[in-house]
C-alpha cells in the first residue's frame, strides 16, 4: 500500500498551514497531521473539502457517528488515519 509523507509545515500552502494551526481548535477537531498529508496536492482535496464538510454535517446521520463509521472502516482496512 503506498504511504504519503508528512509534510512540514513550511512546505504547505498558506492555506493548508492555516487549516493545520486551526485544526486542534476549531470544529470538526482534526489532527494537523491531516492537512500536512494532504498537501501533496492541495488543489484536488480543495475540491473534496467542498464535498467533504457539507456531506459530513449534513443529513440525518449525526457527524459524530459518521467519524465513528470512518474510523472503524480505516482501522479495519489498517489505515491509520
């Protein structure tokens, strides 16, 4: 299975640098570890955000138990997100 790097913080974007500083403060509480992975190719998870969030917390699922699916299915597909 391919891995991908962490990326420093200086070798992000400026946007993906603010959304990693933000990310332990501001809802939906994400690792800043996401945001430095992601920012191999910042422009395609820019587009995936504008799917991701709203989809996320929206509908009648709670947000909550969506984040519990998706860490269950990584965990079962040794993800280790």
């Amino acid at each position: 299975m391919a891995r991908l790097s962490v990326l420093a913080k200086d070798q992000l974007t400026p946007e993906f640098a603010s959304l990693a500083e933000q990310a332990a403060t501001k809802p939906p509480y994400v690792d800043a570890t996401l945001y430095q992975v992601l920012g191999h190719c910042p422009e395609m998870y820019q587009s995936y955000f504008q799917f991701y969030f709203p989809w996320h917390e929206g509908g009648t699922v709670s947000p909550v138990i969506k984040e519990l699916v998706r860490l269950k299915v990584a965990q079962l597909n040794n993800c280790f997100t």
